[in-house]
C-alpha cells in the first residue's frame, strides 16, 4: 500500500456499499465496514461478501474474505484510521446511521454520499457539515440476493457534485473511485444532479414495485411504457417549473435505456416490499409531490402511485 493510498470506511454495506468495498479492496485500498448492529458485523465476518460483476456483459463471481476487511464494527469509536468515507445506506436510515458515523468524521478528509432521493442532504449536512461531504448520484444497478450476495446487473458511472465549500476534497473521491474503475463525471449542478436522479427513480421505482417486474418489462410491456412515460412527464413538468434544470437535455430517453440495460434487474423498492422492509417512496416522491402541490398541480399518475405503494407498505407491517 502506498501511503498516499486513503483508507475507506463504507457505512451501510449493502448493495452499492457491499460493492464499492469489494471493488475497493481489489484494488488495494484498505476498507474498513461500518454496519448496523453487532448480528450483521459477526455474519460479514463469518461469511464475508461475495460479489457477481458485470463487466461487459461478461458475470465473474468474486469471494471477499472477511480477512481481507481491516474491521467489520457496528460501532465507529472501532475504526479508526479513516480519509474517505461511503456514505451507502437508505435513505430512511441516514439519521441514525449517520449519527454512528459521526466520531470518524474529524478525521476524514471527505464524506460521499451515493443515495437516491434528496432528503438526506439536509441531515448530512447538518450532521457532518458541508466542507466535506459529497453529494453523487450513481448510474449502477446492484442487487442484494442473500446478506452477503451482492449482484452488480449494470452501470459503472458516478456523478459527484461540486461546490465551492467542498471543491477541495473532491479530487479525493473521485480520483479512489476511477482506480477502481468507476467512471466519474464531476458537477456543479448539486440540486440539478439529485432532482435529475430523483425523476429517473419516481417514474420506475414506484411502477415497477406495484408491477412486480425487473425493469427491462417497464420499457418493454407497452402498457408499463405508457405509465412510465405519463409519470415521468408528470414529474418532469414540475421540475421544469423550478430553476433546476435537468443534467441531461433528453432525461426521457436517458431513462427508457437505463431500463433497457438493466435486465434482471429488480430495483430497489421492488427488493424492499419482497423483502417486506419499508421503501424509499418517501424520499423519492414526496419531494416532488410537495413541489407540485406548492406549484398549484396535480399528479394524478405519480399520486396514485404513492398511494399504492404506501398502501403495500401498510399491508407488509399488518
Ligand atoms: N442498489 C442499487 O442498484 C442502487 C443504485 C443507485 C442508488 N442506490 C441508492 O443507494 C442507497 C443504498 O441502496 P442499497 O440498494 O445499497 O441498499 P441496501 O442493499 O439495503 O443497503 C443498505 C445497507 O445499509 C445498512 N444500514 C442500515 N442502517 C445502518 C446503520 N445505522 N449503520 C450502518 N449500516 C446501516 C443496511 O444494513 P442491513 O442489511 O443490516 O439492514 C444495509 O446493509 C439507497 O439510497 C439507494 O436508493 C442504490
């Protein structure tokens, strides 16, 4: 290891968190793993993770030994030694884990967040400040078949945003995640960055957690499509009456691709309500619904789908 090599903690070793570690520890970086309880830090170091990646449609399995992690703790007063930080659990976790992640944070030299949806800003803000912390959105589709089973279906782009309080720490990030192999793209456009993400996940998330279907049927079944391309039309009209403008000119056909390419792959709100854990609706939909309502408009496509996947939710916790 060279000692400019950062270390990594990841927070929330989940799909995208479980498969930043990997890729990282693969390429030499020392990570340590910050999760949530003492169960799932004894079964990681028992099991360790093993990793499916899709690399040019070619699917190589790798096995990451618990050895290879520096600590596996469900506490971060355990972790010392750390410059950069993963920010990777959802949403409706950030409060408290990153109150958990707090004592690393002097330490750190930056803190990268990759959740979909907007609500966490607020709360990393507040609890980690704004020098430091990154805000990114990733285009990659990872899913979780077991605890420790992660599948990476597609993606490898990461967007980080920039502003003048955190410019300085940016080269960090981003330079640890092109060595291993991510492509990342930097912008200045913080809120143009979330809102642009946040379109993409309230037009699929939602309809393919009611539908049932990985995502490729979204594009392909003509009658999703249509539902599809109504929400996001819907969404897309009110972010066009803010002053944040979309990272891409054409998100529509941005987001029929991502769907396309991302066969067999069941997105996250999916996985959560099989799983019968709480989504993110809440993160991903409120916000715009909320802008709507300020706006004087109404949603019909995308409240009925709130509607309906609150209502799963209920069911699940009944
Ligand atoms: N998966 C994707 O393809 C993808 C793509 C782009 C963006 N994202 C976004 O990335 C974020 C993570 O998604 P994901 O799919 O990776 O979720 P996930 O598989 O559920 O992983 C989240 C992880 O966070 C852990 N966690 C929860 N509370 C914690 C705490 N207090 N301290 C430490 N760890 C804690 C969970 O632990 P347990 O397992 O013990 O509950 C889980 O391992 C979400 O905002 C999601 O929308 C995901």
């Amino acid at each position: 290891m060279s000692p400019a090599t950062p270390r990594i903690v990841i927070v929330g070793p989940g799909a995208i968190g479980g498969l930043l570690a990997a890729r990282f520890i693969r390429s030499g970086f020392p990570v340590k793993l910050l999760v949530k309880n003492s169960q799932r830090a004894s079964f990681l170091r028992r099991k360790g993770l093993r990793i499916e990646e899709n690399n040019a449609q070619k699917i190589k399995t790798h096995f990451i030994s618990s050895k290879r992690f520096e600590r596996i703790e469900p506490k971060a007063s355990h972790l010392s030694g750390c410059d950069l930080i993963f920010f990777c659990t959802k949403s409706y976790d950030t409060l408290k884990a990153a109150r958990s992640a707090r004592p690393l944070v002097d330490e750190a030299q930056a803190i990268v967040s990759l959740q979909n949806g907007i609500i966490h800003k607020p709360i990393l803000n507040r609890i980690f400040g704004t020098k430091k912390l990154v805000l990114g959105i990733s285009f990659i589709a990872a899913t979780r078949s077991t605890p420790n089973h992660i599948r990476h279906i597609s993606g490898d782009l990461i967007y980080l945003a920039a502003h003048p309080t955190n410019k300085k720490v940016i080269p960090l990030a981003r330079e640890a995640l092109e060595h291993c192999g991510w492509r990342v793209r930097v912008t200045s456009d913080e809120k143009g960055m979330l809102w642009t993400k946040l379109m993409l996940n309230a037009s699929t998330n939602p309809l393919a957690a009611l539908s049932g279907v990985s995502n490729e049927h979204l594009v392909r079944n003509p009658a999703l499509k249509d539902l599809l391309l109504k929400t996001l039309q819907e969404s897309l009209g009110v972010m066009h009456k803010t002053k944040i403008r979309p990272l891409f000119p054409d998100l529509r056909q941005i987001v029929l691709k991502a769907m396309d390419h991302s066969e067999g792959q069941i997105n996250s709100m999916l996985q959560d309500i099989q799983a019968g854990r709480p989504t993110e609706i809440d993160a991903i939909v409120l916000p715009i619904l909320k802008e709507a309502r300020q706006q004087g408009q109404k949603l019909p496509f995308l409240e009925g789908l709130y509607r309906f996947v609150k209502g799963l939710e209920k069911d699940l916790h009944e």
